[in-house]
C-alpha cells in the first residue's frame, strides 16, 4: 500500500499557561510528530479522555521523559508509517506517554494492538488506557482469580465499566460502588453481581454480609480505606490507582496483620516502554479474546470533537457519565 500524504502541521490541543483549569483548553497548531526508531506515526481517529489527562492539565501528572507535551493516552486509527509488526494501512489502537489529542500520533509500536474485531475505532479507542490499568492491578498486582470477588469503586467512571466486564469475564464476582441509585443500577446492567449506592449503604457492611472481598480496586482513597480494610477477606488485596478524596490515610497497622492484607498501587504512564510492551503483549493475548467472545465492551458516554477537548475535560470533571468521554479529530 502506497504511504498515505502527511501534512506537515496538525491540530492538536495545548494548555494555555501550560497548567488551569478546563476552560485552558485550546486547539493550536503543531508539526506533525515525525516516528523515531521503533516507533510508528497513526492518523487519529479517536481519543480516549481520562483522569490522567485532568491531573496532567492541573499540573500534577507531568509526562516521561521524552513524551509528547500534549496530553492523550490512548488513540485508536490508521497506521501511515509502520515500524515492527506494522504496516502502513493497519488500525491499531495504542497506548501512548501523551499527544493523543491531535490529529497525529507517534507511539512504540510495541505499544500498539490490533482493532479487535466488531469495533470501531471510536469504541477500541476507549481501551488502552483502563484496559492496561485494570489488567496490570486487578490480574498483576491484584492477582484476582475465578471464582474470588472483586469489589470496584467508582464502577460507572472507565475504569470501572472495563474493571466490572474483565473480571466477570475472568470468572469472579463483582461488588460495585457508586454514588447514586441510578449509578448502581447501571453497574448492575454491566454484570456486576452487587451494586452498592454508598449515599444510602454502607460498602463495608454490605460487603461483609456478602462474605467480604478479595480484591478490592480503589480510585477514591481518604476514609474509603479503612473500610475496604474491613470489608476484606483474610488475605484480601487492595489495589490504589488514584486517590481523588485524598492520599493520606489512617492505617490499623493489627486490622492488617489480622487480615494478612497486602496494600498496594501503581501508575501506568511512568513505566518503561519495555514494561509497557510486556503488559501489551499480555493484554493481547488474555483480553483481546474476551472481546472477541462479547464478554467485554467499551461504554462510550460522549464524543466530543477535538476543538472542543475543554468541554470533554468539564463532563469528566461533572462525573455523570457512564464509561468513557471521547476525542474526534
């Protein structure tokens, strides 16, 4: 396939004053990335926007070294100059260190999958970024198993709606939680085997009634955390991949001896591209099948055009969505 043109400047979106608030959001005008060695350059289709984005746009999550400036984790697109086991013509989805807000995109090709079957590339864009996530600390580091029980907060957000389907796909049981009925009754559409409204229940009470947790995947932090420490199993895992209510906890150092409980956490931007190859080629072969088999699919809330990444970045900040929010150059 003969290589597509490539324009020699793109729309992208930057940060007025480089950190602020959504509103600080604003198309410019960039060169177009030019693919360095092992890298391969992807027309973008669609672009995933997630939590990461708004700590890096408020000036708390800045990129590795050597990443673009612009923010946008994950694309999904067409290859135009391929590298490893791509060609130009290909649709991948991947998981970039940023610059997915744009029209252009370089990333590792290693980092790079291929469009699961039956989705579009606005849905396959909604992957990378949660299904890494999820993969890396609810399987890896979590070490959830068939058969054990998942407990998921924040289970409408992204991050959620994949930790729900993966799991259940995995074998396991879900409790999710939320704030609001109609949330709750949402995680429950998704699979989930609980559904916790924790305006009005208590998820510890309600998770011990149940037999407690194996697992539990924890985005909220501040007072969630003594009670996923009660509403563990012994031997339970808890599992950080943000702290939205805060990042200082109180810790019942003989709750945890009791329970044998493991605490742990990670992020998935700052790790090596060698690290983040392992992970791909393990979410390639472990999840791309239960796409395949229906057990898994994006949950796209909104799509917003690139121009207007400012109002995709308020509707995240609003919280009332169900699954992911959206870039379309």
């Amino acid at each position: 396939m003969a290589q597509a043109t490539v324009p020699d400047q793109m729309t992208a979106i930057a940060i007025k004053d480089d950190k602020g608030p959504a509103s600080a959001l604003h198309p410019v005008t960039l060169p177009t990335p030019t693919p360095g060695p092992g890298q391969i350059l992807i027309r973008v289709e669609a672009a995933g926007v997630n939590r990461p984005d708004i700590a890096q746009r408020a000036g708390f999550y800045p990129p590795p070294p050597g990443a673009p400036q612009t923010m946008g984790l994950e694309v999904a697109g067409e290859v135009i100059v391929g590298a490893g086991r791509w060609q130009a013509g290909d649709r991948v989805c991947a998981l970039l260190g940023g610059g997915g807000y744009a029209q252009y995109a370089v990333c590792d090709a290693r980092h790079a999958l291929p469009l699961p079957a039956g989705l579009s590339a606005l849905e396959a864009a909604g992957l990378p970024e949660t299904v890494f996530t999820v993969f890396a600390n609810v399987f890896e580091h979590g070490a959830l198993k068939a058969g054990e029980t998942l407990m998921v907060h924040g289970a409408t957000s992204g991050i959620g709606t994949t930790a729900i389907q993966m799991a259940k796909a995995a074998g396991a049981r879900v409790i999710a939680t939320a704030r609001g009925a109609d949330k709750a009754r949402q995680a429950l559409d998704l699979g989930a085997d609980i559904a916790i409204d924790t305006t009005a229940q208590d998820f510890a009470e309600v998770a011990l009634a149940d037999g407690g947790c194996d697992v539990v995947l924890d985005m909220v932090g501040g007072d969630y955390f003594a009670k996923d420490l009660a509403a563990l199993k012994t031997g339970g895992r808890i599992v950080f991949i943000a702290a939205q209510a805060g990042g200082k906890v109180d810790l019942n150092i003989g709750a945890l001896m009791m329970k044998r409980a493991v605490v742990t956490g990670s992020t998935l931007r700052p790790r090596s591209a060698d690290e983040k190859a392992r992970l791909a080629a393990a979410v390639e072969a472990t999840v791309w099948p239960w796409i395949a088999a229906g057990q898994l699919r994006p949950q796209i809330d909104s799509v917003f055009p690139l121009e207007q990444a400012a109002d995709a970045h308020a509707a995240l900040e609003a919280g009332g969505h169900l699954g992911k929010i959206m870039l379309k150059p």
